[in-house]
C-alpha cells in the first residue's frame, strides 16, 4: 500500500471513529489467543530466563571485580 493511500486510510479513520471502532473489534476477533495454559508456560520460559540472566550477569560482574582487585584497579 502506498503512504498515500495509508495516509488517506489513517484520515478516514480519525473521520468516522465509530466505524474505525469496529473494524478494532472485527479484526481483534481474528486474532488467535493463547489459552491460559500457554500464557502459565510461556510466563515460566520468561521468569527462568530472567532468574538464568540475572545469575550470569550477577557472577560475571563478580568475577569482573575480583580480576580488577586482584590488579589493583578499584580497590
């Protein structure tokens, strides 16, 4: 689509709110959502990377430090 046609799409929508409302709700009735099972597991990847990360960061800024006290730098 061409900026101008988007551009001319964007002003129609702002022109007619109640059928720019709509059309949100048609399309968000598309969409496929993830079941409760889903959300619980895919929270769980999130939360383990994140605790995984921390940890990595947390040793890595350890060992950082120990290096920089065992050459003397910020004592």
């Amino acid at each position: 689509m061409s900026k101008a046609v988007e551009s001319r799409a964007a002003v129609q929508a702002f022109k007619k709110p109640g059928l720019f409302l709509k059309e949100v709700g048609l399309e968000l009735k598309k969409v496929k959502w993830p079941t409760w099972a889903d959300v619980r597991q895919l929270t769980a990847v999130v939360l383990m990377t994140l605790v995984g990360v921390g940890v990595y960061v947390a040793l890595l800024e350890l060992v950082i430090s120990k290096l920089f006290a065992l050459i003397g730098i910020f004592k």
